[in-house]
C-alpha cells in the first residue's frame, strides 16, 4: 500500500475517536456542564465520520482494492494468531459510513431530546461507546476481533436500553435483550471454533481462500461449512431479532427515542445481516443453510408484518417493521442475492432512522405521549415532522421513487428467481410488502390526520428544535434520493450499487441479477406488482382510518380473537415465560440454589465446620487447670501405653523405636 494514503494507514482512528469521547465524558462529564458533554460527544464523532470519509475517498483513490493492515497482536496461543487486523473493501465501505453517518445524525439529534434528561453526559458517553463498538465490528478483518465488536454493542444496548435504569420496565427491558442475545451468541462463539477447527485461522482472507476450494455439500447434508454457517445464523438471529429470538426488540422501545434509531436502524441489528453477506461464500458453499436463512427472514419479514398491523404504541409499530424489514435482508442473502441486502440495508438505515426520530419529535411535541389514539390532527401543527415522516413511510412502503422502492423491488425480484421455493418466498414477501405499506400509512392517519384526540388545553405541541429538525431533513432526502443508484437498471442499464459491491461477492450473484432482456421485462412486471401492492395496502389504510373510521373498530370486534392474537403478540412472550423462563428460575432456585449450593455445598462445608468446633470444644474441657484431674489422665495414658505393650507385640516394637 503507497505511503500516501495515511488515514488507510491509520484506520484504527475512525473507531479510536468515539472510544476517547467516551471516556471522557465518562469520567468528567458529571461534573461539566451539558455543552461541554455535547461538544465531546459530537466532535468526536463528527471527527471519526470525517475520517472514514477520508479513509473512504483514500480506498477509491487506490484503485479500490482490498485494504488489510495488522496493527498489532492481540492473542497467540500456538499457531493460532489473532491481531488488531482491520480492512477496507466494498462491504466496509457502505457499513462504515453509515455507522458514522447516520450515527453522527442522530448524536445531534440527541442534544435536542435529551436536553432536560438526568444523566445527560452518561447517556452520550455509552452512545459514544456503541459508535466505537459498532465500527471495530465492521472494520475488523478476522472473526475473534469481529467478535469483539459483536459483544460490545451487545453491551453498550444493555446500557443504552436500561438507561432509565430506576424505571422497571427499562431496566428489564436491558436483561431481557442482553440475555436474549447471549442465546445467539452461544451459537455464533461455537461456529467461529468449528471454523478454527477446519481452517486453522479466524481471518477472513484465509478462510475465504481455503473454504473457496472447498466442495459445496449437498442440500440437507450437514457438512463442517453447512453446521458452521447455521451457527453464525444461530449468532444473527439474536443480534438482528429474527425469529425465535426476536423477542428483546420490541422491548428494547423502553430506551430513549434516539436509542432506538441507533439500535433499530443503522446499527446494531443489521450487524446479523453484515456477517451472514460477510460470510458469503461459506454460505454459498451449503445451500440448506441458505435456504434456512431465506425461509427465516421470509417467515419473520410476514410474522412481524401482521403483529405491526394492530399495536397502539408509535414506537412498537416501528419496532415490529424493523424486525419485518432485517427479515428482508436475511430473505435476500438466502437466495444469494447478497448485494441485494446490503442495499436494503442501507436504505433501510436512512428511512428507518427518520421514522424513529420523527417519532421521538411526535413524542416531544405530545410531552412524552407514545399511543396513537390518543393523538391526531398532528400533521397541521407540526409540519416538519409530518413531512420528513411522510417520506420515510413512502420509502419504506415501497413507493417510487423514494429509497425503499428499489431495495425491495430487487429482493423479491431475486426470492422469485430462487431455485428454491422461489415462488412461495416471493408471494409471502410481496404480502409482507403489503402490509408494511398498510400499518406504516395507518401510523401516519392516526397520528397526523383527523380532529385531534387529545386535550388541547393540556397538551402544548409544539415543533421540535432545529437540533432534532436538522437530522431529520438529512434523512429525509437520503431516504428520497438513497436508492437511486439503482435506478439505471429500469431502463436496462447497469446497477452501479452492484457493480460497486461486485468486488466483494463477485460472479456468485450472476443468476441472481439475470442481465438478459427476458430477465429484465420480468423485472420490470415485478416492479409494477410491488407498486400495486404498496398501494393497495395504503388504500385500505385510507379507506379505514380517514373515510370510515368506525370501521376500524368494528373489524377488531368482529374478528376479536385474530386482533387480540395479534395485540397480544400470537402470546409468544407468555409461550417462553411458561416453557423457559419459570422452569429455569424454579430450576436455579429449589434445585440449583436450595438444594445443591445451601443443602450441598454449603451443607458439607458447615458441617465440617461445625464438626471441627464440637470436637474442639469437647477436647477444649480437659484443659481444667485442675492438678488431680491432670494426675488421672496421666496414669490413665499410663495404663494405656502399658496394655499396648504387653498384648499388642508390634505396637511393642513401634514404642520401644519411639525411646530410642
């Protein structure tokens, strides 16, 4: 690598930036005051997104060829050798600017929101952490510094989660998503030993080298690469909330509005999809692990989709679209087409990050109020709020020409194309597809549109500041304009998103894409179904909550045991109460606890103990000070020693040794 490209050589200061922040801001922000805490916050990661662009605009100038550097070793055991290893190529690229990027947006949007919050400088200094956490986990050029990355963010949302930690709901909230993705964890450890175990190494490069010569197995062969890849698999659908560990994000809304942009949009639940495209050709090396993958993220994109459909908090809607949405991505590298999910990806970054902000400015503007029947006619006192989330919901609802149209269109388009139940995968999906488009205009009419529902001469609403206004329209037009990349490839010219991307997943995707003209009219056709399923979801939406709003309620009493399956969420969190989670609690307690530790443990060592004491005590009394009482120990050991020596002849030999 040419000596003059020195932010590629220095790359460690992208993550190192907001790592220094917060630090600083850990250990003396409580006693600054909150500009200082802000200016930390913001400055360092502002600094480390200009870095990246730099490092960025580096990579480009370089011809955009693989950037691998070792800084130094972290652990050597043998031959085993894992270093502070990062890269740049394609992948990184998009990951790392949208980290920073959108992260760095939605630092600026929390000056605003969290103004008069307690614990101002802590909350900057754990978003700080995530940041740094985030950006290891995307740079890293093997899978043990990866893994770093992966636990850390598992840790900064804990905290971030439970960060009104004395509320209860929060701070079990934080447990539940730490412990949920543990689970996942477990899996994604066992699956980077079994590929040390083949390969010898943890780096990517190596790996990818070697599993490449490899043969693929055979669809339902459980084969070292197959077992492998379903592990990291086990290990992304607990970080990116796919079913059956999709529990924890829901609930994880208990954290402040900004935190759950940050979790639920740009970072850490993509961080699933970021390793399966990752790991892209051990995954293409076992089509039952891809199939796996396409049938969970279909599965999760239409189970989430329907729970969406009839909750009442603004923010548990756009928390089951985000689980619908990563079901997307996984849907798409299921059926190899890779470039196709990063692509949502980073769509989905920009429109669902404006849709969480723009919701935290609702719940700004509502003093604190989440449930949408209780608001309304929103729309005409806060017109920037209502506008940049108009966009987001036409972005995520698949409208052209906003972002998520082209995104979404490509996946379905390559889950037809499937050799494997392609038809089934589509039509599931462009049913997701339209009741995301239903549920996000819902959203938008009962909050926005209609009389109001709240008490006007209670409820001030009110604008937010133009430090949460600022993001806010940034993402507006990135979700407007985010997926135009693609947009040469209606008129049969080339998709430069793909063509950037191709580097890294090469020829693989080459059915996928289908560049004959047969493939492209087909195409074509798609986009105009998906277009006429968003739109049919919103006319429904339309027709329920603006021209017949009693409708609404009377479909929820005719069909009472559907709605309440799914306001109570197909009762999956009570189904894991009952079949997990008490069992395992009454298991600790009586068991584990009560029985082995108290009983067990604790029993013997006490025992010995007070054994060691009653002896002790007991001995403890021949020491009277009584001369007489000491005259007839002596004369009793006498007669003891004496019958010994006379009628047992060894114990004899044994005394007379003794003498001499």
């Amino acid at each position: 690598m040419p000596a003059h490209h020195p932010m590629l050589e220095s790359l460690w200061i992208v993550p190192l930036l907001p790592l220094l922040g917060s630090a600083v801001n850990g250990l003396l922000g409580a006693k600054w005051p909150n500009k200082y805490v802000t200016a930390t916050a913001i400055t360092s990661t502002g600094l480390s997104f200009l870095c990246a662009v730099e490092a960025v605009r580096e990579f480009f100038h370089s011809g955009q060829a693989l950037f691998h550097k070792e800084f130094f070793t972290w652990i050597t055991a043998g031959s085993f050798r894992a270093g502070f290893d990062l890269q740049m190529d394609q992948l990184t690229v998009v990951m790392v600017l949208v980290v920073t990027g959108v992260g760095w947006l939605i630092h600026i949007y929390s000056i605003g929101y969290m103004a008069h919050e307690g614990g101002y400088y802590r909350f900057f200094s754990y978003l700080n952490l995530f940041m740094f956490f985030m950006l290891i986990l995307v740079l890293a050029a093997n899978y043990a510094l990866l893994f770093v990355g992966w636990e850390g963010v598992g840790l900064s949302s804990y905290l971030l989660i439970g960060f009104w930690f004395l509320k209860k709901s929060a701070s079990d909230a934080g447990k539940k998503a730490f412990i949920v993705n543990r689970i996942g964890d477990f899996g994604f450890m066992l699956g980077m030993f079994l590929l040390f175990r083949a390969f010898g190494t943890l780096d990517f490069a190596q790996i990818f080298a070697k599993a490449d010569l490899w043969p693929k197995d055979a669809m339902g062969h459980l084969g070292t690469l197959t077992i492998a890849c379903l592990l990291l698999f086990m290990g992304a659908t607990g970080k990116s909330a796919q079913l059956p560990l999709y529990v924890w994000l829901p609930d994880a809304m208990e954290g402040p509005t900004p935190v759950s942009a940050l979790i639920h949009a740009a970072t850490m639940v993509t961080a699933g999809v970021y390793v399966v495209a990752r790991s892209h050709i051990l995954f293409s090396h076992s089509p039952t692990a891809m199939l796996v993958v396409a049938i969970v993220g279909c599965a999760t994109a239409f189970f989430a989709a329907t729970i969406g459909l009839v909750q009442t908090d603004i923010k548990k809607v756009l928390a089951y679209s985000t689980v619908s949405q990563l079901g997307y991505m996984f849907l798409a590298c299921g059926v190899g087409a890779f470039t196709a999910g990063i692509f949502h990806l980073m769509t989905h970054a920009f429109f669902k990050a404006l849709l969480f902000l723009a919701a935290g400015s609702v719940i700004h503007a509502m003093g604190g109020e989440q449930e949408m029947p209780k608001m309304g006619g929103l729309g005409k006192k806060i017109r920037w709020t209502y506008a940049t989330m108009l966009i987001a919901t036409l972005a995520i609802a698949g409208i052209p020409p906003f972002a998520g149209f082209f995104s979404k269109d490509a996946i379905l388009f390559a889950s037809l194309q499937s050799k494997a139940g392609g038809l089934v995968l589509y039509a599931v999906g462009l049913l997701a597809a339209v009741l995301t488009a239903f549920y996000m205009f819902r959203l938008i009419f009962l909050t926005f549109s209609g009389q109001p529902r709240y008490e006007e001469k209670k409820v001030h609403v009110h604008e937010s500041p133009w430090s949460m206004r600022g993001p806010l329209v940034v993402l507006a037009i990135l979700s407007t304009v985010g997926g135009w990349f693609a947009l040469p490839t209606l008129y049969g010219g080339a998709d430069h998103f793909a063509n950037f991307l191709g580097p890294v997943f090469g020829a693989r995707e080459a059915v996928q894409t289908g560049a004959e003209a047969a493939a492209h009219q087909l195409e074509l056709i798609l986009s105009g179904v998906a277009v006429v399923a968003a739109l049919v979801g919103l006319a429904v939406a339309y027709w329920l909550y603006i021209r017949n709003p009693r409708k609404a309620d009377d479909l929820a009493t005719s069909m009472k045991p559907a709605y309440t399956t799914l306001l109570n969420k197909y009762y999956v969190d009570e189904f894991y109460a009952a079949a997990v989670v008490r069992p395992l609690v009454w298991l600790s307690t009586n068991v584990f606890w009560k029985a082995i530790d108290v009983a067990g443990i604790d029993g013997t060592v006490n025992g010995i103990a007070h054994g060691t004491s009653a002896t002790g005590d007991g001995v403890r009394h021949s020491q009277s000070g009584n001369t007489r009482s000491y005259a007839v120990w002596v004369v009793a050991g006498a007669i003891v020693v004496l019958a010994m020596i006379f009628f047992w002849p060894s114990a004899s030999k044994i005394a007379v040794g003794l003498v001499r």
